[in-house]
C-alpha cells in the first residue's frame, strides 16, 4: 500500500445491513478520499458478537461492491486483531492511565449522575478495588478540562471528559473490547490521517482523543457528516428499524444519498458509472450541510 497523503476509512458494524444513513456516511468518506487523491480503507468492526446479525459482514461487503465502491487493500476485520488491543491496554496500565474496575452496572447506577452518553463514571475504583473484589473492567483515568475537536465540518466541539463522561471503559467486563480502545487502535495502525463518518460519533470523538494521548500517538483530523433522520426524528438505525437498502436499485439511492449531502447530478446522470464519475468531479465538502438531515419520502 502507497503512502499516500490523506487516508480515510469506512468502519461498518456487521450488527445489521447498511441503510441510507450509512450509505450517505460511505458516500461521503469515499469521495473526501478520492477528491483528495488518498486511499480509503474498508474495516469491519466486528467486536461484539452477540449484537451481530449472521450474514452482516459479507452482506455489507457484497452491497458495497455493487455500489461501485473501490477500497484500498484488503479488508480488516476487528476480530482478528485482539493481540493489537491486548498490547495498548498492557501499555496504559503499565504506565497508570488505565485500572481494573470493579464496579457493576447497578452499583454505578445507584451513585452516578447523568452524562452526555449514559452515567458519569464516578472514579470509585480508580485507586484500586475494595479489598475482596476483583476488577472486571479496564477503564481509562481522564483527566479535567474541555477537550476541543476542531471538526472540518461541524466547527469547534468541547466536551470536558471528567464532568461529562468520567473513566470510560477500554475492556468490558463481559470480556469484549471497548469501541473507543479498539477505533483508536487500529486507525493509528493502519495509518489513517482522516476519519469521516456519521455525527452521532461526535460526543464519542474526545474519548478517542484522550486515549491518542494516553497512548502517545499523533490523533487524525475529523470530519462528522450530518445524521439521518426518520420522519419521527429519530436517527436511520437497526434500532429505529431502517429499511436496508437494495442493490437493485443502486443507481436511484446512490443520486438520493449525494442530494442529502448537497450534490445534485444532472438529470441525464443515470448510471452508476456516470454518477460516481459527476460526483467526483464536483464533489466540495463545502456544500454538504451540517445537519441533522430527514430522509424523504420514497
């Protein structure tokens, strides 16, 4: 693989089929890759076995290729890189960012207050276990302050980790690895430069930042597209049961995802081909709005 300049990704879940919000998200990485003569990169993140959906991964894999889309080397797989987070984690216990917790979900309940995403870790293990327990999470010590996330798209985002999220986990304690452990871990090893993706991400964005620095590594640039919506307001996902998208009609979603993101082809823009072809000629992260965005119609 080149070292090319810029390098971006598209990091799907196999936990259900690709919908409209996340081809508008692909859509959007791909050609602020291409538009800047980069690589993009296709990666799996297949970590949480339980929540997946049997027949996801090579789903997604199969409808994106009918799509058009053309990724850069072969595709990654988070479940076939434990040894790389095992490694991080070693490295920040090693050096006291990182602890064994032991505390329940209940028992935080019961003595946490409310956050930006879910409760405030409220520090309870962080100068070890009580005696006769052991820990069952690795968390990451956060330390006080606004962190600032200067987004190309959203502008300037702050969030102060130890008021708004607390230690957050970097190792469940049902065994499985934490997404803030493992995005760091493999975009830092795979060279990623820029990541573009959906903004429910956004508030995510510090911690992943926070584990960059306690990891020493150089953190990407970020870019959060705008969101889709249901007519209720609610965001496109297996959650909020969003149809998944069909390759029969490519073309069609492939002209409705770029006109959510401020790209209208011309309407003798019909193919495949021809669209990809318009849209990488014109494609100017300038015009794509901040959102959220509802989807229309069909």
């Amino acid at each position: 693989m080149s070292n090319a300049i810029y390098r971006g990704r598209f990091a799907p879940s196999p936990t259900g089929l690709l919908h409209a919000g996340s081809l508008s998200t692909a859509v959007g990485s791909y050609l602020e890759a291409r538009s800047r003569g980069g690589e993009w990169l296709l990666r799996m993140e297949d970590l949480d076995p339980p929540r997946e959906v049997p027949g996801a991964a090579d789903d997604i894999l199969r409808t994106l290729e009918a799509f058009g889309f053309e990724w850069d080397g072969e595709v990654a797989y988070q479940s076939r890189r434990h040894g790389l987070y095992r490694a991080a984690l070693e490295r920040l216990a090693a050096s006291g960012q990182a602890y064994a917790c032991c505390c329940t979900r209940k028992e935080i309940a019961a003595h946490a207050r409310r956050g930006l995403d879910g409760y405030v870790y409220p520090g309870t293990c962080r100068r070890g276990c009580p005696d006769g327990r052991e820990g069952r999470a690795w968390r990451l010590a956060v330390a006080e302050g606004d962190a600032v996330v200067d987004d190309r798209l959203q502008g300037a985002y702050r969030q102060d980790l130890a008021r708004d999220i607390g230690d957050f986990v970097l190792l469940r304690a049902d065994g499985f690895w934490a997404y803030q452990l493992a995005v760091v871990v493999d975009d830092a090893e795979q060279g990623v430069t820029d990541i573009v993706r959906g903004a429910d991400l956004l508030v995510s964005t510090p911690r992943q930042l926070a584990v960059y620095d306690a990891l020493g590594l150089p953190a990407p640039g970020y870019c959060h597209l705008p969101v889709l919506t249901n007519a209720a307001g609610e965001k496109l996902s297996k959650q909020t049961l969003a149809p998944a998208i069909s390759t029969r009609d490519a073309a069609r979603q492939l002209r409705a995802a770029l006109e959510l993101l401020g790209h209208v082809p011309p309407a003798d823009c019909e193919s495949l081909d021809d669209l990809w072809r318009w849209a990488a000629a014109n494609w100017l992260l300038s015009r794509v709005p901040a959102g959220p965005l509802q989807l229309p119609h069909s």
